[in-house]
C-alpha cells in the first residue's frame, strides 16, 4: 500500500508532542533528526506503532526516528510544510543539540565535530591500505613471497596505491587543521594551511624524531639565544587539534577589530605567523610529549596486561557508542599507528565491538514478533556489520538489555582473545566487517578468529536466553 506521507508527518508530529515541542529538524538517509525541547512529551509507542517507523532512539542530543530509504525525505518534506519551518541542515541540528548537555559532553561532542568529517577519507585510506597490504604481504598467497614477489609486474601498481593510500595519513595534520578550525570559527584554509606547515618537508619528520633523539641529531633554530627543535608533526593529532583553536580564536579576534579592506592584508598573516610560533617554541613539543605520553600509556597496559586490557576495551566499547565518547579514541588509534607500535590494537577491538552488537540484533530478529521490529533488528544489525552501531544499540539492544549484554560481554572476550595475539590495523578502517581489510596479515588468522567469537556468541546467547527465558522486557 502506498505511504500517506502526510498523514505519516501528523502522526509523527502529535506523537513527538507537537511542533511546540521541536527545537530543530532535519534527517539523514534514513533517519528524521529531531532537537526537542523535552523528550519526555514523546510519545515512543504510539510512535512506534506507526507504520512508518522503523523505531526509534535518543543520541547526543537528537531523537532519532528511523523511517527508511526513500521515506525520510518525503516524510520530513511533509513535516516541515506541516509546522511551516524551514529546511534545516545536519549541522544546524547539530549545533542545536551541542548546546545541550555538560561541559564534558559538550567537551567530547567538540572532539567529535572535529574527528567525524575527516573519517571518510581516512577510513578510505584504510581500504587502500588494505588493498596494498594484500599485493605487498608475504605469506598470503605464497609461502613466504608476496604477490609482487611473485609477479614482479605489479610493483609499480602496488607502489602507486601505497601513495594514494598513505596521503591523507602524511597530512593528517592538514585534514585535522582543516576541519578544527572550521569548527571553531575561522577559515578552513588557513586550517588546512596551518596543517601542511607542520608537515613541511624543511622540519625533521615525526616519523624520524626517535632515531634522530638517539643520535642527537635533532636540527633547531636559534631565535636570539632560544633553541627550539625544527620538528614536524607528521601522523600528530594533538599538535595541530590545539593549534588550530589558537588559530581559530586569533583570526576571529582580529576579524572583529579590522576594518574590512584590511582582512587581506593583515588578518591571515598575523593569524598564521602568531599561531606558528606559538606552535613550534611552546604549543608542539607540549602537545607532542603528551600524545606520545598518551599512545604509550595505551601501548604499556595492552603489552603487561593484554587479556584484561582488551577485554575491558572490548566490554566497554559499546558503552562509549552510547554516551559518543567513543570518537575521542580515534584520535588515539591515529597517534598508535604513526608511532613505535606499528598499528592500532584499539581499532580491531572497535571492528569487533560493532559486529557484536550485529550480530545480538541479528537474533532479535528470530526473538521479535512484532513485525516493525523485526525489520529494525535486521536492518540495524547489517548496519552494524557495516560499522554503523546506533540503529541496532538504541533501536534493538538497549531497550531489551539482554542483547546488550551478549554483545558487549562477547566483545569483552573477543578482545581478550586478539589482544594476547597482539592483533594489530595499520590503520583505520570501515568497521565491522570489513575491518579484516586493514587487519596486517600475519593478523588475519587471530582477527578472524575473533570475528567468529562475536558473530557466533552474542547471536547464540541472545536467542537463547530471548526463546528460553522469554524475559519481561520482550513484553514490556
Ligand atoms: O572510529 C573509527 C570508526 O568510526 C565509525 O564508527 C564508530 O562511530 C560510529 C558512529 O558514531 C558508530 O556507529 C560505530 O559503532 C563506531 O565504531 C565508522 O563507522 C567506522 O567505519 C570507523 O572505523
């Protein structure tokens, strides 16, 4: 039959506690995004009874209503003609709900701002990773030769993929600069600016510093008897996330105080020339030791404690999902894999933590009667397996618990498990299943065993204890 979208958006609208109670609308590929004024007034079955909904959560501030493909966008249309608002962009909304919440929520949701724009293009890096992992890795196809060991030919493709793969990691601090600046306020040029001269080829790389610390050969300038190191900050999250603020916060400073046919002529160079020195005497090395501090912190507690370090990590991921911090670990597993540690151990761990929750919506699936939420549990368990995990957390797992704990206790031992193996990413990658790609392959083998840990575990354990106990909840 086909969807009444306007009836669709009134019921909607009266279920949500009418227009009075939106503070800011808008939708994704197939959720509505809703800012309310107070979640409280929502009326969450009489919404979910509706045919249209696929289900519902609330996250970091929005409540989302989960209507699909193809149904969203007409549905919104339908809502914003219904209140007479205007169209509003993701962002909007997002400001709108960052205004919500504690200074550490907000803390963490500045972080996320700054991370979640640029993880595209990392995360597409990863995949080309992967693909030159596979044509460069020894024992893969052949016992102990390459692809391009054994067809020679390939070298060339191999190498050029290596330098399409590796540039968003080479300039990471340009992509980081980009974007934090832009969140706060200033130019993204300048960011993206500020970002390269912390990699200028003229600076001793990151990459370089420990060999050269070592052989007390680290290159300064002398700025009237003060020495500072020439040092770059290739791969560095810290430095330039720190940076750009000053960057930011200086050039909407002079903005506001020069004339307008001046901004040319002085603000981008004070702002840069200000920010740099600043960066490169004081801000840089500070900000470096304590990524590095950071990165090495991680690195003690996975090398003396791996099964309880992983296994924590792996209970706890899920968790963080929830409450958004997770995002403030990519920054971690960017520091991991541009230093000492080779890769990240964090990051299979997260791959495995998303296929958990999967996998427990996936049995939700044969537990569930009412047919909406058989569609959410399938759905939101392949997204998922994609690397996607609010959908099946807030619209399946955490409203039955029971899932919840399969998944997370799942993933628990699954990290254990790969943490003793010492399963390394070279970087980040599409979670969920198609993590494997970026897993280094001498890693494979234990990642995959992992893999079946958290599709087989929570699946079983959910639609056990969901058949056999039948708990209140499924009734609720
Ligand atoms: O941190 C890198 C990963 O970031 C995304 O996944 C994480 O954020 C998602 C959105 O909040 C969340 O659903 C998922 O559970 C988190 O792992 C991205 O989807 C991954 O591909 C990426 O590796």
């Amino acid at each position: 039959m086909a969807v009444n979208y306007k009836k669709s958006a009134e019921q909607i609208l009266e279920a949500i506690g009418g227009e009075a109670n939106i503070s800011s609308a808008t939708h994704c590929v197939t959720r509505l995004r809703l800012v309310l004024q107070d979640e409280s007034q929502v009326d969450t079955k009489a919404l979910e009874e509706l045919d249209v909904v696929k289900g519902t959560f609330s996250a970091n501030g929005q409540f989302q209503i989960i209507l699909g493909n193809g149904v969203v966008d007409k549905v919104y249309k339908e809502l914003m003609a219904l209140t007479g608002r205007e169209e509003q962009s993701k962002d909007d909304v997002k400001e709108a709900a960052a205004k919500k919440g504690n200074p550490l929520q907000r803390a963490i949701k500045v972080l996320a701002d700054v991370f979640i724009p640029i993880l595209p293009a990392i995360v597409t890096a990863g995949l080309l990773m992967g693909l030159n992992n596979v044509l460069t890795g020894t024992d893969i196809f052949y016992d102990n030769a390459s692809i391009i060991d054994v067809h020679p030919q390939w070298t060339d493709f191999a190498d050029i993929i290596n330098v399409i793969a590796s540039t968003a990691f080479t300039f990471l601090p340009a992509l980081i600069g980009w974007s934090a600046v832009k969140r706060f306020g200033g130019s993204p040029l300048l960011g993206i600016v500020l970002g390269l001269i912390l990699v200028n080829p003229a600076l001793l790389s990151a990459w370089d510093y420990g060999n050269a610390r070592e052989a007390g050969e680290i290159p300064v300038w002398n700025l009237f008897g003060l020495e500072i190191q020439k040092l770059g900050y290739q791969g560095q999250v810290l430095p330039v996330f720190v940076a750009s603020i000053i960057l930011a916060k200086i050039e909407v400073f002079l903005r506001k105080r020069i004339p307008d046919s001046f901004h040319l002529l002085t603000v981008a160079p004070i702002a840069l020339l200000v920010t740099s020195f600043i960066t490169f005497i004081a801000v840089g090395p500070i900000t470096f030791a304590i990524g590095n501090g950071i990165a090495d912190g991680f690195i003690w507690l996975f090398d003396t404690i791996p099964a309880i370090a992983g296994f924590l990590y792996g209970i706890i991921y899920g968790p963080l999902v929830i409450t958004g911090m997770h995002h403030t670990f990519l920054a971690v597993d960017l520091q991991l894999t541009s230093g000492d540690a080779g890769g990240t151990f964090l990051w299979p761990i997260l791959a495995l933590s998303n296929i958990a929750q999967g996998s427990a919506a996936f049995a939700m699936y044969f537990v569930l009667k009412n047919k909406n939420l058989k569609g959410l549990a399938s759905t939101s368990g392949l997204s998922a397996w994609l690397g996607i995990t609010e959908p099946a957390l807030f619209g399946v797992n955490l409203r039955f618990r029971f899932p919840f704990l399969a998944a997370i206790i799942s993933s628990g031992f699954a990290g254990m498990f790969i943490s003793m193996q010492n399963v390394l990413a070279h970087t980040v990658g599409v979670g969920g299943v198609p993590g494997i790609f970026v897993i280094q392959p001498g890693s494979w083998g234990a990642f995959a065993i992992g893999m079946g840990i958290v599709i087989l575990l929570p699946f079983i354990a959910t639609l056990l204890y969901g058949k056999i106990r039948n708990p209140k909840s499924l009734h609720e």
